[in-house]
C-alpha cells in the first residue's frame, strides 16, 4: 500500500511512520517540514490545508492517515475549533477523488466523563473544544466515508509513554527535567487510573490497523487496563533511571479528567494476531 501520513514530523507521526514502512508498506510523508521523518518515506513539506487537490500532489496514494493536529496537549485551545473545517475539507478532497481508505487519529477526550472501559459502542459526550472538535470531525469523516462507499478508520488513542523530551505529555515533561538535573516534580495527587501504551507499541498497533482493511470503523488504540497515573509515572521513573522525586498534591487534578477510564483492546488484538499485519 501506498500511504500518505499527515503531521508525519510529529513525535507520533516519526515513530507511526517508521513503523509503516517496517511493515513492507510505502509511505508519503507530510508536514511544514520532514527533518525527522524516517529516510526511506517520500517526504513533501508544506502546509496540506492550502493544497487545491491534495490527492494528485501526493502521488495517488492508496489510503491516508491523518495525524495533522494542532495543540493536542491544550484541550481548550481555540485552534481546535479554528482548524476543524480545514481537516474536514482536506478529508473530503481526498474522500471525494476515490481515496480507498481514511484513516484519522482519534482520542480518548472525545469519549468525555466516564468511568469504565470504552469500545467503539461507547457514547460519546466530550467536554473540551479538542475533545468535541475531534468527535465532530469523527462523525463527518465517517458520514463522508459511508457515502462514498470508502474505507473508514479511527485510531482513538489513550496515554502514551514515551521517554522523549519532544512530546508535551507528562512523561515527555519529566525527561526533560531529569535531564536538566531537577531534583523535584510538580505532580497531583495521581490517584486517576487511565490506559497507558508504550510508544512503540502504539506505533505498531497503528501501522497494523491502517495495513489492513478487514477490521475497521473505530479501533482503540490502547493496552486494555487501568492503571494509577501514579503508578506509571513512578515506575517510568524508575525503568529510566531518573534521579527525580515526585512532588505530589502540587496541582489539582483536571476536573474533566474520569477517574477510571480504558480501552477495549478486542479489535487491536484481533488486528495484531493476523502475521500479515505486524513487524516483520
């Protein structure tokens, strides 16, 4: 398969591409620039919003993965709002030219408050502009994709750990103040328990599910269990050896923010024990 990654020189984008192209498959990457993205990838930097007919500029491909996501981390941004009829018409010029296959980043925040694990059944009620604006989008790519008789993926991810300081996560955060040589850490009381996936691994279960079009719809990207945000952070230390104590109760914790909260991993599993669709 020919893929087009979007926001490929993004923390997610560079590990999601290198992952794909393991996988045997060929990938076009795009971004306002490439400098991170895997050698092996066609690259093509520039903004993707102001391309008049983005499937014919890159190169046909047989399927897209949209990554492409302003302020992740900044869940009331107004970017979020600003920018959705913009991925909206990207993924309609690529649906409306007869793309085979859509796949688009998903996550957890569209889900909203809720305790318990999340399937692709799961209502969704999001509270911030990131989670509604990608639930929006969400429900437009799919109204898209079924009227046009296209493929349709959402890759809705969950925590991901991750030891590099490019990220905005708090695991990306505490690198970069161990690497600084700070002794202490901001923290809440870490008592939430969210669905963690190691980098690699979410990487992997993304390349999977886009290399292949038997299991679709919505796919949670995830490990399948709670766990204390306390606990992976504590152990995160630990697994690298950082000299950095937590210093707990000095922020809040978000009130948006569920207090159990995981994904159901039935149809990545299901994905991943196809041979034809992991790392070789």
């Amino acid at each position: 398969m020919k893929i087009l990654v979007t926001g490929a020189n993004g923390y997610l984008g560079q590990g999601i591409v290198k992952a794909i192209l393991d996988n045997g498959h060929s990938v076009v990457a795009t971004d306002f620039n490439t400098n991170y993205v895997d050698e092996r990838a066609k690259k093509i930097s520039g903004n993707l919003f102001d391309i008049e007919d983005p499937y014919v500029t890159f190169g046909r491909p047989d399927a897209v993965l949209h990554l492409a996501w302003r302020d992740g981390f900044k869940h009331y941004s107004d970017a979020h709002v600003d920018d959705l009829p913009k991925h909206y018409l990207f993924l309609k010029k690529m649906i409306d030219s007869g793309i085979n296959k859509v796949a688009v980043m998903g996550s957890m925040h569209e889900i909203g408050f809720f305790e318990g694990s999340i399937n692709e059944s799961t209502p969704c009620n999001p509270v911030t502009p990131y989670g509604i604006s990608k639930n929006a989008l969400r429900e437009l790519t799919k109204m898209m994709a079924d009227k046009n008789n296209t493929i349709f993926q959402w890759l809705r991810g969950y925590y991901i750990v991750g030891h590099s300081e490019f990220g905005s996560s708090i695991f990306s955060k505490i690198t970069a103040a161990a690497n600084a040589g700070e002794t202490t850490f901001p923290f809440t009381l870490g008592q939430d328990q969210f669905d963690f996936i190691d980098y690699d691994d979410f990487c992997n279960q993304i390349a999977a599910s886009i290399g292949q079009n038997d299991i679709n719809g919505i796919i949670e990207i995830c490990s399948g269990r709670p766990e204390k945000l306390a606990d992976r952070v504590e152990r995160f230390i630990k697994e690298n050896n950082y000299s950095i104590k937590l210093k707990y109760g000095a922020f809040p914790d978000r009130p948006y923010d569920s207090k159990a909260i995981w994904g159901s991993n039935q149809k990545i599993q299901e994905i991943l024990k196809n041979k034809n669709y992991v790392n070789k």
